[in-house]
C-alpha cells in the first residue's frame, strides 16, 4: 500500500516545485541608463514589429567548469590537453530541466510557447514575437534609436524585468539592453619615443620580434580567422601580400576565391594577409560570421562548437572589438563563458586588446 500510494504524493510535490505562480511580483533583471553615444531616439517602437528574441537560459557550475578549462589549458596540470566534448562540456554547464520548464510556463502564461524553439544544445530560448507581446513579457516599453554614423535602426529597451522567481535560472535576454558591437575603424597615432625595430611590421619583423622564424614544420592543424560587419578578404590581395611578404622558409598558400560581390574589408584583408604569412602551410579558415550585432561572437563560438571535432580551428584569431563598457554585463558573462568552453574544447582564442591597447577610453 505504501508503494502505490507514495508515487502520486511525490509527483505532485515535484510538479508544486517546478510550477510558476500565475502571480508573481517582477524583478528588475537589467538595465541601462541610457542608449550608448551616437544612437538617437526616435520615439516609440512598432508595436506590431516582429523581433527574434533569445533567453539564455542559466548555466550551472560555471565556477567549477572556469577551474576545469584553466586546467585544460595549463602545461603540467594532470588535466592538460584532455580536451572535452560538447556533450561533456553540455553535462557539466547546461540548464537544468527546471530552468527549461519554468520559462516555457512563463512563456505560456503569455501565449508565446508555441512559437517558442529550443536550440540543440537546449540553453537558448528563441522567441519570435511582436514588440507589444515582448513589452508584455519583460514589463518594458521599446523605443526606435537611429546610430549617427551608420544610419542603422533599432528597436530596445532601457530596462527589462522577469519574474522574480525567473532570476536565477535566466543568464541573458537579448536583444533588450545591448545596441550591438559597433563597427569600429582602426586608427594609426605615431609615436616619437618608441625605439622601433622596424620601420613597418612585416610578417618577417614580427617572425624577429617573436622568436618564431627557424619554425617551418607547421603542417598540422587549422588557423581560423574571424570576420564580421560583412567584411571579407581579398584573394588578389592575398596573392600580392604573399609573393612580396612571405616569411623566409615558409611556403606560400594562397586562398580560394572571395564569393562574388562580397564587401572586401580593410580589417579581413589585414587579418587574413598576417594569418597566412606567418602559419605556413596550416589551412587557415576565414569565418564570416552574419547574424545580429548583438550576438556575433555568440554565433561564431556556438558554429565552430557545432562543428565536427577534426573540422574546428585550432586556433581562432579576433580582431574585431568594441568599446567594452557599451556592452551588457550579461552579455559579456555569457560571451566569456562561451569562450571558456571554446578552451576546453581545445580551440584557443586570440584576442586583440584594441588598437589603443587595453583600458584605454578614447
């Protein structure tokens, strides 16, 4: 009798844990003050303008998986090199199942579950809805700003509320707070007080500067490079790059065509020109990543993620960046732990300080 009769009680109890109170009061989840320098308002959002909206939902033991990779990653660790699946990385980190039923019942309490998607890794909700569904649901109000110098229009809130009993299990809701990484042109300020070891940085100087140039057995692995803001890179001016540039003992390969009608970028050419220089014959692997200005780096590390493990970069160059207090904190949490699971993946990231160097405001 107890047997047959415990089994309803628990299901239950299980059920009452994990059930959304229809009403609960609303917690400030994130906010701004205002939009970043050089986006205008234009006034009210479209109510009836279609968005794709992502919750990110919680991720668990980060602290401990942090500890995990910096081991990885740590000559002499006993965990050194044991790079980790996806599916491994996924046991450790991903949502719990509660995290993922709550938010569907928050979603259904605002008849939006039905056109909301899990991914395949099952920690991002994508949503897509109308602005006047998205205010409902996050207790906000969206405006329209225009940026100044690119002419871009976007639709975001100042602040965004969940509900109170949705705060730890929620790590991002995007596009909210975010205007997006900006697009950023690299600027050249000559200085008078370096003692300089060459008068222009050639692949050949930096192969001096770095101790890199007796190296010519590179023939394994791959070196990716990632491009953004619709940049690709030039095949004739890799050609001419190479011929005239190339490293001394190293073998010059030269790239497959750019797709036709593609914007040739100063910033691509210029990363995928050193790249090739300077890796000998390692295939190099140019990743033009699309999608919104928000999530770019999102994409990038969930595609290469994504792909087979013989096929992913071994090395992954960015010099792409922004103005890092621009960014939301949950945003820029979400993007280093994503960053962290590229590492112990075994897929190292190069990153790029900024032309001015770090902590640098202009």
């Amino acid at each position: 009798m107890f047997a047959t009769t415990a089994a309803p009680v628990i299901l239950a109890l299980a059920s009452a844990v994990w059930a959304l109170p229809s009403s609960v009061p609303m917690a400030l989840f994130e906010s701004v003050s205002s939009a970043p320098a050089g986006w205008n308002l234009n006034g009210a959002a479209a109510k009836d303008e279609v968005m794709n909206l992502r919750i990110h939902l919680a991720k668990q033991n980060v602290a401990e998986f942090q500890e995990l990779a910096v081991k990885i990653a740590t000559p002499g660790d006993a965990q050194y090199g044991k790079h980790l699946t996806v599916e491994q990385i996924d046991a450790i980190v991903g949502p719990s199942a509660e995290s993922k039923d709550l938010v569907f019942q928050w979603l259904g309490n605002h008849s939006l579950a039905d056109s909301a998607v899990l991914n395949s890794r099952g920690n991002v909700v994508k949503v897509k809805a109308t602005i006047s569904q998205v205010e409902a649901l996050l207790g906000t109000q969206y405006s329209t700003y225009t940026n100044a110098d690119t002419g871009k229009t976007a639709s975001r809130a100042l602040n965004v509320y969940v509900p109170q009993a949705l705060m730890k299990h929620i790590d991002v809701i995007q596009p909210t707070t975010f205007f997006g990484f900006k697009k950023l042109t690299p600027t050249f300020h000559p200085r008078t007080d370096l003692n300089r070891r060459a008068t222009v940085t050639t692949p050949t100087a930096l192969a001096s500067l770095y101790q890199f140039s007796g190296i010519t057995a590179l023939k394994s692995g791959i070196m990716g490079i990632a491009g953004f803001i619709e940049q690709w890179p030039s095949k004739t001016d890799l050609t001419t790059f190479m011929n005239k540039f190339t490293i001394s003992g190293f073998v010059a390969v030269h790239a497959q065509q750019t797709p036709q009608g593609a914007n040739i970028g100063i910033e691509a050419n210029l990363d995928v020109q050193y790249a090739r220089a300077i890796t000998s014959t390692i295939p190099n692997v140019f990743y033009s990543t699309g999608g919104e200005d928000d999530s770019i780096y999102e994409d990038l590390a969930e595609y290469i993620l994504g792909l087979a493990a013989s096929s992913r970069p071994n090395v992954i160059s960015v010099s792409y960046g922004g103005d890092e207090y621009e960014v939301a904190l949950s945003v820029a949490d979400a993007t280093c732990n994503l960053f962290s699971e590229l590492g112990a993946a075994g897929i190292s990231v190069l990153y790029a300080s900024g032309d001015s160097g770090e902590d640098v405001l202009s």
